[in-house]
C-alpha cells in the first residue's frame, strides 16, 4: 500500500511538472508570442544566431517541443532554410538542458515569492503583464512540484522492489534507454523525465542511459505532431529524431566512461542527471551543426516531395448541404479558411522572394490570386442560394463568411498588386535596402504572417479575448509602421545611398502591408462590437 501511495505522490508531482511548463508556455506566448516569433523567424540569417533564437526560444517557452512545432511551421512555409532550422532544434535542446541546470540549483526558496508576484502580475489587464504573471506563477509551481518529486521518491529509494527494479534496469541498458524514451514521449517532455531521473538515487552509468532515452522519447512528440503536416516539417522533425538517435547509439556503450567524465567536470553541483543532459547536447550540438547541410540534403531523399495534381474543385461546398443551413454554413467556413491557407502560401511566397532576391515564387503568387478570386465568388455565389430553412442566425453567420472571404480577396489583392510587384521592382532593377530597413521590412511581413494566423483561429472560434489581442497587434503594427518610416527618413536625411535608392519601395511595401494587416483585423470588429468593446469613433471629444 506504501509503494502505491508512492507511486501516486510521484504521478501527482509529474503532472504538477506538466501543468507548470504549460502554464509557462501560455504564459510566455500571451506576453512575448509574437516577438519570440519574430525573433525566431529574423535570426536564422546564420548558423551562430540560428543556435542562440532556437536556445532562446526554448528558455522563454520552456519546450524543446514547442521551438520544434514553431520551427516546423516556419520551415513548412518557406521561411526558414531546412538547414538553419536544424541548428535551431539544436539550439533548443540545449535551452532544455539549461532550463534542467537552472531548476536543479537549488532556487526552491523562490517558489513562493514566484507564486505571490506571478498572482499580483495575472490579476492586471494587459496581456504583456498578466501573460508574464502566469508564467511566474508556472514557474513557483515547477519549483514546488520538484520539491514534491523529492519528497515522493524518498521513502522509494530503500525499498527492496524499487532497488531490484533498478537492477534489472542497470543490467540491460537498451531497455533502461527506451523506457526513459516512453516516459519522456508519455509527458511530451524531455525535461520532465529528466527531472524524475535528478529525484532517484541511481548508479551513475544508469543515470546517463535514463537521460539518453530522455532525449530520444523527448524527440518523438514533434514527429508525431507533424505527420500531417508538409514535407518540410516532417523533414525537421525526422532529422532531429536522427540526430538523437544517432547520438543515443554512440552515447550507450560509454555511458559509466560518460558518467565519470561529467562528473570529473568543475561544475556546480546540481546532480548527474541535469548535468549529463547538458553535456550530450552540447556535444550533439557542436557535432552536428558543421554537418547541417548534409543532413538537410539526406532528409530530403528520406522525404521526397509530393508531386501536386492539377486544380481541385472546391472541397467543401456541397450543393447537397444548401437545404440544411448549418451544414451549409459549416463547409462554407472550411472553404474560407482554405482561401486563408492560400493567402498565407502567397504572403509566404512574396516573402521568400523579398529575402532571397528570386522571382521564381511569384509565379505561384500570381497563380494562387487567381485561384482566390475564383473560390472567393464561389463562396459568394454558394451562400446567396442558401435554403429557406436559414433563420436571422444563420444569415449573420453567413454575413459574416461573405465578409471574411471578401477581405481575404483584397488581401490577395494587396500581395499580388502591390507586395509582389515592389519586389519584382526590388530584384529587376537589383535594388538593396540598407541593413536596418530590410530588418523593420521583413519583420513587419513576419507580424502580417502571425496576424493572418490569428485572424484564421478568430473567424472560427469568435474568441472574445484573441479579438482583443488582435485589435492591440493592430496597434502595434501601425507603430512599427510609423517608426520604420521615421528611421527611414532618418537614413535620408544621414545620406545613406541605399535608402535613396529604395526610399519609394521602402514606404510602398510598409503601406501595403498596413493595408493587408488592416483587412485581416476586421475579422475582430463585429465579435468585439457584440461585446460593446468598440467606440464608433476614433476622433478625441472636444
């Protein structure tokens, strides 16, 4: 009965564990989401900035999982190279690994100081400070809940069938190696397991194996998370299994040489477990990086691409729907979302152009605008034979769609007329934006990309607080807008040539990117109006 209890307290505290890192990682993506992304997406121009936004990363959100899954989008839609994406997972295993050192030096006195300011914080209106109490809050209960790790394995660790347990482990290292993979893979965290292995008393070669196979079931998650997802992101995701596989196969056999190394070190004491977790992927890390770009060229004869068939017709407009208005309404929906889809293809096209000085993506740009314009009025032609059965809900609702798809049409409009053609601009005449331009530039077609995102979960949701959130990034993308160009005519005014040059180009593609941002918020308006959150005038009382 003792050995259960045990083994609940330790469940228990495992599942605090979790419910901590989530709290951390909402946390973290309601206060600092969209800049963690846009660094993530801007500092991959080399290999030494791709390894530090993957480690950042990783330490703001506290997943390895949840760089992987971001970096998996990125790479799916052209905005990052599938070689710096892998030193960005890198990166990001070692920002797991230091996350486990930090937690493990013994700062559990701070957890109710943590808690205290992390509830004061969460209580305030603004997303950057509440988001940031919620994270605080997260992170006393991470602290507590390895204070409660210890306290659960004690009574554990001198019992007769924990300690035969833990021989038939030590004396058949593969099966040690995948059971901590299926702990870690169960918890869709490596940092977890390793956490458990830091709470036991084990022997020293043991302790290694159980974190090799950490890293190895801590790998998994995104691999499953991306079956569906397109062959870049699979690709990712498969290579950083690789990667820890290949590293576990080499790592298994030295594991007690391993284990006497690390422990040799003239490293704080903070237990074997964390500290052989930062050793082997720093070592994979420094191994595997000069090698990016043969990695990425094998990965892509493992995953070859999907040659693509002609046009489909639309999927889910169903004549045999129009009687029944919710089943109209609903494959209605399923069609907007799919022009969405299309408009962030083109968004994401039009960018990889910008960065890589290549017209040859604007031709699925221009192909895909047509396409747009074609579903956008069978949408429209769709509902306008919507059955007598629709009632005053479901003509809002439809309303509704007719206004999405349409905004969706003038931002393919925007992209193909104007972005798109600016950057042909741009590459013809071989035209270069200064440093500090093309930065705000490509940054601000980042923030559109995570404004199309939102507006996409918004339009389906109608999720009251995402419609505020959105409504601020407006906000704050007419302020970037408005000091890009201010430091741009700042760059005039110093005499820098290439912000002569490109002074018109510079200021279109900041207008139409205000333009498309515009559109795409006004998904929020009637959901916010509904709530009585919007005034009708933005003109200051006399």
């Amino acid at each position: 009965m003792g050995s259960l209890t045990g083994f609940l307290q330790i469940g228990g505290a495992v599942a605090l564990l979790l419910f901590a890192l989530g709290l951390v990682r909402e946390g973290v993506t309601t206060a600092f989401g969209l800049r963690l992304k846009t660094a993530l997406g801007l500092g991959t121009l080399s290999a030494p900035r791709a390894f530090l936004s993957g480690l950042v990363a990783t330490l703001g959100l506290q997943s390895s999982t949840a760089t992987a899954l971001l970096a998996a989008s990125f790479t799916d839609r052209g905005l990052i190279a599938g070689r710096m994406a892998q030193v960005v997972l890198l990166g990001a295993n070692v920002g797991t690994a230091l996350t486990a050192l930090l937690l493990a030096t013994g700062i559990g006195a701070l957890a109710p100081a943590l808690l205290l300011a992390g509830v004061a914080a969460s209580r305030r209106d603004r997303p950057s400070i509440s988001g940031s109490g919620r994270a605080l809050i997260g992170l006393g209960l991470m602290l507590l809940s390895l204070e409660l790790l210890g306290t659960a394995t004690a009574p554990l660790r001198e019992t007769p069938q924990m300690a035969a347990f833990l021989g038939l482990l030590d004396a058949a290292w593969p099966v040690a190696l995948l059971v901590a993979a299926g702990i870690a893979a169960a918890c869709s965290s490596s940092l977890a397991a390793v956490l458990l292995v830091l709470s036991l008393d084990l022997p020293a070669g043991l302790v290694v194996v159980l974190v090799l196979g950490a890293n190895l079931g801590g790998a998994l998650g995104p691999v499953l998370a991306t079956t569906r997802a397109g062959v870049a992101a699979r690709r990712l995701t498969l290579g950083n299994l690789l990667v820890r596989a290949i590293g576990c196969l080499i790592a298994l056999p030295l594991a007690g040489v391993l284990a006497a190394a690390v422990q040799a070190l003239p490293l704080p004491h903070t237990g074997l477990a964390v500290e052989a977790h930062l050793a082997f992927n720093l070592v994979l890390a420094a191994g595997i990086a000069p090698f990016a770009g043969p990695l990425s060229r094998l990965l892509a004869q493992l995953v070859p691409e999907v040659e693509q068939t002609g046009e489909a017709p639309p999927r889910w407009l169903d004549e045999q729907a129009l009687a029944a208005p919710a089943l109209a309404l609903g494959g209605a929906s399923r069609q907007a979302l799919a022009i969405g889809d299309d408009i962030q293809r083109m968004l994401d096209q039009t960018r990889h152009a910008f960065r890589k000085n290549d017209l040859a993506p604007l031709s699925e740009v221009s192909a895909l605008e047509e396409r747009v314009d074609l579903r956008q009025q069978q949408v429209k032609t769709y509902l306008s034979r919507l059955g007598p059965a629709a009632d005053e809900d479901d003509r809002r609702r439809s309303i509704a769609i007719l206004d999405y798809v349409i905004n969706l049409e003038h931002v393919g409009d925007i992209i193909e007329k104007g972005l798109a053609a600016s950057v042909r601009k741009k590459v013809g005449l071989g035209l270069r934006f200064s440093d500090a331009g093309y930065q705000e530039l490509d940054a601000m077609f980042l923030m559109s990309g995570e404004t199309l995102q939102m507006a996409q979960t918004i339009f389906m949701t109608r999720d009251t607080d995402l419609a505020r959130r959105l409504m601020e990034q407006k906000v704050e993308i007419r302020n970037r807008e408005r000091q890009s160009a201010q430091r741009h005519l700042v760059r005039l005014r110093d005499g820098e040539p290439q912000s002569r040059e490109t002074s018109s180009l510079h200021l279109d593609i900041l207008r139409d990117l205000k333009r498309l941002n515009a559109h795409l918020v006004s998904v929020a308006h009637p959901i916010l109006d509904e709530e009585g959150l919007l005034i009708e005038s933005r003109l200051r009382n006399g």
